[in-house]
C-alpha cells in the first residue's frame, strides 16, 4: 500500500509515490497555469490519476494523497485561500481531489509541508525547533517548532517575504515597499540585475557566478540580496530564537560561497546572542512533494504531528 503526494507550483507540479517510507517513483509536469485556475485544476487532477496508474504499476494500491499549494491556506478546510500564481481564490482543493480520488487526502502549505519533510528526513532531523526558508521566486519560511509546522491564526505565519528591509524601496507585489523578496529573491536578483545591465536571460545563478568573477554590478546586486536576506534571517532569530535555519532554493546550492557570507552577515546583525546554525537544505525540489506524502502517511496513520 502507498500513497501518492503532488507539490502544486506556479510553475511546475511535482509528484511522487511512497510505499512505507519508500520512494517507488517522481514526476513532474508542467503547470501552465496561463490557461486558467480550471484547466489547472483539471491538470492536477490528471496528475494525480498518472501518480496512482504509476503505483500500481509498482504493484502498490494508493491509500491516501497529498496536495500542497503556495500561498495562502485552510489547512482545516482544505482550501487554497490565495494562490495568485494559479489564480486559485477560496478553490476547495481537497474536496475536489477526495471526490476525484475516492481517497483521504490530506492538504497543505508547500513551505510548511517541506518543513516537515526537512524536519523529519533532511536538514532538520533531531532539532524540534528550526526555520526552513527557501529562497526561489519568493520568499517564505516554515516555522518549526516543537516538532510542528506554526500557521499562525490566519495561516500566514511564515511570510518572511514580506518583511520590510528596505522601508520606501521597490515596490512589491503585496502592495507594500521594500519587503525582502524585493531584493533578496531569485526572480528579484535577476530582474535588479537585468535592469541594471540591460541584459536579460541573467538568472540570479549567472549573477552570483559574475560576481564571483568580479563582475562590479553584479557584486553590487549579489551584496544587495545577501545583506537584505541577513537582516530577514536576524529578525527571525531575534523574534523565535532558532538555533538552526535550513535555507533552500536553487542559490543554498551553491554550498559555502552563499552561506559563507550569509553566516557572517547574519552574525553581524546579532548582539545579545550568537547566529543561528544556517545549512543548506538536503532534499532540494523534493522537500514539498515528499512532505505531502508524510502529510497523507500521517492521515493514515492518525497522527496530528
């Protein structure tokens, strides 16, 4: 018996199947959600069917899914509040899939949900207490504590993006100025860069790497992002005294020559206490897909870890 889990993005879905804590299988699709919210729930219902044929291709009968979406969510009513990138608003996700799958399914958010996979299989094992913070097209942090993911009361805990760094600077895309992912983002160190430059097709990799070079606009725009990433990391500890933060996301990759200087940034921003422990993420793109299947394990097995 397995079950099957999908990472719902903007861009991507990614899937996997897991028998008794076994990966059988992975895929990804497309999510090319310029079609509509509709057509892109239609293409996650079909992955789902494709996660289940693969299983029992293994021989493996799925007994439960699990679905995790960006932005803001129910997780008691199973619901995508918010996910712009979408165009999801107020779409009952679990309920659709459950009527879909004829099985329990278990919803969530994908930060908090690979959290949970870091936590338990990844950079997080043996600490209770820890951040999972990827760094990609946005920003955003799962809180763990006590062994669990913290929603908050409206669920938005964790929107470190959205942290003002910079107060009167770029406009963001939540109607505020100088929120961190204006800086420190993926998407926000290549489109500062482009527009410096004039050069397009730079992602935040290339940018990181010319720097390295020597290249001086892209040291000045790297600088920007690490520092403004820093005084996030500091409030964060500031605020919820972590001892540990994983950092994912393409660029905590990289190893040392991002975390090095992150490390050091942070360290310098803390007074009264030391930094945290800031390693990379181990599970890369697989921490949200993994963690929705621990979400529908959990399901299964009762527990409200």
């Amino acid at each position: 018996m397995s079950v099957i889990a999908l990472d719902v993005g903007g861009t991507h879905i990614k899937g996997t199947v897991v028998e008794e804590g076994r990966i059988l299988s992975h895929a990804h699709w497309h999510t090319r959600a310029e079609r509509g919210p509709d057509a892109v729930m239609d293409t996650v219902l079909g992955c789902a069917d494709a996660l289940v044929a693969r299983a029992r291709r293994h021989g493996s009968e799925p007994r439960a899914a699990g679905v995790v979406v960006p932005g803001l969510v129910d997780d008691e009513e199973g619901t995508a509040v918010l996910a712009a990138n979408l165009g999801w608003h107020d779409t009952p996700v679990r309920l659709w899939m459950t009527e879909h799958l004829d099985l329990p399914v278990a919803f969530g958010h994908d930060v908090r949900a690979g959290g949970i996979a870091e936590g338990r299989l990844g950079a997080g094992r043996g600490h209770s207490d820890f951040a999972f913070v990827p760094v990609g097209t946005g920003i955003a942090a799962a809180l763990i504590i006590g062994g669990r993911p913290f929603a908050g009361e409206h669920g938005f805990a964790g929107e470190l993006g959205h942290l003002v760094v910079r107060p009167g600077g770029h406009l963001c895309s939540c109607g505020n100025r100088g929120c961190l992912e204006t800086l420190a983002s993926a998407s926000a160190i290549a489109r500062r860069y482009a527009a410096t430059t004039g050069e397009a097709g730079v992602s935040a990799k290339d940018v990181h790497l010319r720097a390295q070079a020597g290249d001086p606009l892209a040291a000045s725009v790297w600088t920007d992002a690490v520092d403004a990433l820093a005084e996030g990391l500091a409030a964060l500890t500031t605020v919820l005294d972590f001892g540990r933060i994983v950092i994912g996301g393409g660029l905590a990759e990289a190893g040392d020559p991002f975390l090095g200087p992150l490390r050091t940034a942070v360290a310098d921003r803390l007074t009264f206490r030391g930094p945290p422990e800031l390693v990379a993420a181990e599970l890369g793109h697989r921490a949200g897909s993994l963690g929705a299947a621990l979400l529908a394990q959990d399901l299964l097995d009762g527990s409200d870890r």
